[in-house]
C-alpha cells in the first residue's frame, strides 16, 4: 500500500507460476466497436508485458474502443485516474478493494484512504466508484466489518458524485444485495464479474442493475453464468476483460487483455442467439449509458 509520487511510474506485476505466458493471437477484428467495461492495466503481466498504449492499440485494431480501467486500493485508483486523464480511449473507476478494506482499517488509515478516493471521484474522467463491495471468500470474520463500513462508504460516493457504482462480489451474493437495499444503491449500479445465478439475475434486473461478463461466462463449468445472461435483459449486460485475468477459452490460463474481448463477446452472441453486430451495438450503448462518452 505504498503511495507513488509519480502515478503513472506505478507497476503491479503478476505471478507467473508455471502457466502460459505468451499473449493470444488477436481474433478477428468485430464489425461494430464495444468496449472493455473492466480491466486492470496496471497489472504487468506476460514474456514480454504490454504498455498502455499498446494494450489500447491492440484493442482498437479488433474493435475495442476504450476502457473502463478499475482501481482496488490508493495507488492503483491513483494510476487509473492518471490514465484516463492522459488517453482518451479510458475511463477511470476508483475505490479501496473490499480485500484490502481490512488492511488499511487495521492500519487506522480507512478512512483516509476513502478520503482519496472521494477526492479522485471528483476528476472529471472518473465515471464510476470501483471496484467495492464484499468478499467472503478471502477476508476472515474479523475482517468483515471493514468491508461493510467501506462498501457502504463507496455507495455513498457514487451517490455524492452521481456517478456509476462496480462491485465485486465474491461468495456474499445475498450481503451485498441486502446492503445495496438498505444504503439504497446508485443509480448505475454494475455487478463486474458476475458470478451468481438465475435467481440472482432476476433480483437483479427487477431493480435495474448491470451485470457484466467476463471471460469466465466461456469455461466450462460455468453453466450458472451463461443461465444468468439468458435471463438478464438485453440493455443491462455489459462485458469486460477483468484483464490480466480470466482470459476466456481456449485461451484460458494465459494473460488477458482488452484485445481479447471479441472473444468473449462471440461467446455471447451464440449463447444468446443474436446477430453479433447487434449485441456489439447493444454493448456499445450500455456501456455509454453506465459510465458516459469516453470523448467527454
């Protein structure tokens, strides 16, 4: 959690281990533009990892016209403002990760932290507060009392700045549903990553919010997720990379990148049986009503 003088010099790199490392060959180029509603392009990650002006490159030269680049603590919210200030093709979410709740809380430095990312939300292309929420699955009971007290903070932040909410949702489905009722949630409120059910869906698109999908809609034991994408109306579904993670299949393992979203975006358009130029159309729209024009 050590803050950088410099934001955009500010580097995460992720483990290696004994997977894949090379980069995918780019899929063919979608007709119709749609955008990356969630990556982490601060994380380095590959042989050879890619610069942010290469990942965008990429992405443009398939059909990815921006990004919506999401931070999880002080320094990765303070880079992905940085840059989205400085590259028209993003757009910045902002907030302390509900895994990382706990530590700076521990640290009496919560509140601070929600502090920067209070003052961040006000830079004019930071268009969401993410990604926040609750996580049952990392975080001890011990620890669930920061994640609430920061979750409900970050509502309120989205509401102060009226702008989109993402949240990350891991093992606590009916928490994080419980609490958006009771602190009322955003008015743009994005479930990124979905990862729960058809009922989840139904609750979800009664009060209007988002879900978006990510490469993981494509692996094989994820039938509960391409269920939920057949009951969620069209105008909610947003897609994103969650980049460098969960690259879809068949390259799944390898690092993911914005460029790759064509793949997952086929994927969608065969389980929902719909012409692809549409759904990209579909997409495009959702995403610029969630967070706005990234010309803006």
């Amino acid at each position: 959690m050590s803050q950088s003088a410099d934001p955009s010099q500010y580097v995460r790199t992720r483990e290696k281990g004994s997977r894949d490392v090379t980069y995918p060959d780019a899929p063919v180029p979608l007709t119709v533009p749609v955008y990356d509603n969630h990556a982490h392009l601060e994380i380095e990650d590959g042989e050879e990892p890619l610069s942010l002006d290469e990942q965008l490159d990429r992405a443009a030269a398939v059909g990815v016209a921006g990004v919506v680049q999401a931070g999880g603590d002080i320094d990765s919210s303070r880079w992905s403002a940085w840059a989205a200030a400085s590259h028209p093709r993003v757009l910045a979410a902002v907030a302390i990760h509900p895994n990382e709740a706990p530590a700076y809380a521990a640290a009496g430095r919560l509140g601070d932290a929600i502090a920067v990312i209070d003052e961040l939300a006000a830079q004019p292309r930071v268009r969401a507060i993410g990604e926040t929420g609750l996580d049952f699955f990392r975080t001890a009971e011990d620890g669930l009392a920061a994640q609430y007290e920061s979750f409900e903070a970050h509502i309120a932040l989205a509401k102060k700045h009226g702008i989109a909410m993402q949240i990350h949702d891991r093992d606590a489905h009916d928490a994080v549903l419980e609490t958006l009722q009771r602190e009322g949630a955003p008015e743009r409120t994005v479930f990124h990553c979905f990862s729960g059910d058809v009922e989840m869906a139904e609750v979800a698109a009664e009060r209007g919010y988002y879900l978006s999908f990510a490469g993981n809609v494509t692996f094989k034991n994820a039938q509960n997720l391409r269920d939920a994408l057949k009951v969620t109306p069209r105008e909610r579904i947003l897609v994103e990379t969650d980049a460098p993670f969960l690259t879809p299949t068949p390259h799944r393992g390898r690092p993911n990148a914005p460029y790759l979203i064509p793949v997952t975006v086929r994927f969608l358009a065969v389980e929902l049986e719909v012409d692809l130029d549409e759904l990209c159309a579909q997409l495009a729209a959702n995403t610029l009503e969630v967070y706005g024009s990234f010309e803006d």
